[in-house]
C-alpha cells in the first residue's frame, strides 16, 4: 500500500523517471477521478501519481472532479499528497523558474463542489481550516530541497482563481492587495477536501510565468513552456527523495 500520492498538474501528465508497477481506476461516490490512478516507484519507495488534468490534458481547472480525486487516493491508502502546481508569480521574491511551498492560500474560485458534507440528514460538518496545508509535509518538502540543493521558498500565500482564462492586471493588482505572492487555479478545493478526510496535503508550486502586469507586455506561452521544462528536474528529484524515505 502506498502512503504518498502525487497530484501532478499542468506540466506534469506523468512523472519522468517512474518506475510504473500498476494503473488502478477505483470507483468513487463522485464518479471518476481524471484519470486511471498509477501506482509507481521511485529510488525503491512507492507511491500514487494521479494527473489532476487527464492523462491528454483535457480537464479545465474549473472541470477537474476534485471530490473524486481526493476520495480514490484516500481509498488507495495515501496518506500524505503533494499537489503540483504551475503557477504565476505576483510579488517580486517569486520569479520564474521558483520553487515554493506556500503556506497560506486565498480561495476566488466560484461554482466548484467544495465539500463531501452536503448537510441534510447527515448534518452540516466544518473543518479548521486556519492553516490550510500540513506543515509536517510542508517542513519536509523543504528539507528534502534543501538537500538536494535546490533553492525552495519556505511560505507564501496562493489565490487561486477560477480559470481557465488567465486573470486581468487589475485582477493581479487586487490580488497583490489582498497578500497573494502567488496565482493558480487548481489549489481549491483540493486542499479543503484533502482535509475533510484527514490528509496530510501539501503544495509543491512552480512558477512558470510573472502575472499580468508583472513584466512588460502580454504573458508569451512560449516562454511559460519553456519555464515550465526547466522545472521538471528539480520537481523530479525532490519527489524522489521524499518518496524513497516510504519504502
């Protein structure tokens, strides 16, 4: 059984280097997660990897089934998840090309199923939710980091945004008004609903590009792709380490 599942996101269909032992596809409550979930290895530990976009990349941010998700990990035995996240840098220490594990989190998506509780006969439930990732996970993401030599920050504030449109300079603007350091769009409800069912669930951010109106000029895919590559590496190798303490 495998105690850490990865929820790879945008740049992240698979994990390089992954030793694929089986693909699982459990049913959940909530229909299907994105895709078949595949049980791996890495450095003799295993663990879930799960493509929160499909294996083809055709779920939008607001699309993903988010319940589903987090509800056949459970199933499979994780424990402790790692949400991969492509995001946008807002403040100045958060460029390009960075890796962080942010801290906080500020919710602006609209109309996505945030909860397994519904109320009704079964009542209402709420979960504290004051620090919304694991600090647990969160400690040894930077720690797996830090020795292997790769510069990670240590917190920040995620706002996720709806998607799948990118968001407006004043949008940026009032985010950067509210604390937000960083922009994405998948963090909620995946976070919540990781701790409704008592995960461990932390997230591993990448920034792939400066938000609108952080640089000059319209935001160049080309140059997000490329960004994006360049982060796989480090990605890859801190997952190693975190996951081959597993076996």
């Amino acid at each position: 059984m495998s105690h850490i599942a990865v929820i790879g996101g945008s740049g992240f269909a698979s994990l390089p280097g992954m030793e694929f032992l089986e693909e699982v596809c459990p049913e959940t409550p909530y229909g299907q997660p994105s895709a078949p979930i595949q049980r791996g290895r890495l450095a003799g530990g295993d663990f879930l990897f799960l493509s929160r976009h499909g294996l083809q990349h055709r779920i939008p941010p607001h699309a993903v089934n988010y319940r589903a998700n987090i509800w056949a990990l459970k199933s499979l035995g994780a424990e402790r998840v790692v949400g991969l996240a492509a995001v946008g840098g807002i403040h100045a220490a958060y460029g390009p090309r960075l890796l962080a594990a942010p801290d906080h989190l500020i919710d602006y998506t609209h109309g996505r199923d945030q909860t397994f509780h519904e109320g009704g006969e079964a009542g209402v439930v709420h979960i504290d939710f004051t620090r919304p990732y694991c600090e647990a996970l969160r400690a040894d993401l930077l720690r797996r980091a830090r020795a292997a030599g790769i510069a990670m920050v240590d917190g920040g504030t995620h706002g996720v945004t709806q998607g799948p449109r990118l968001e407006t300079a004043a949008e940026i603007r009032r985010m950067e008004r509210d604390g937000c350091d960083l922009v994405g769009m998948t963090g909620m409800p995946e976070a919540a609903l990781a701790r409704e069912l008592g995960l461990c669930y932390a997230c591993l951010a990448f920034v792939v590009n400066w938000a609108a109106g952080k640089a000059e000029g319209e935001i160049a895919f080309s140059e997000l792709e490329a960004n994006m590559a360049a982060c796989v590496d480090p990605i890859q190798r801190i997952l190693t380490a975190l996951v081959s303490v597993e076996a």
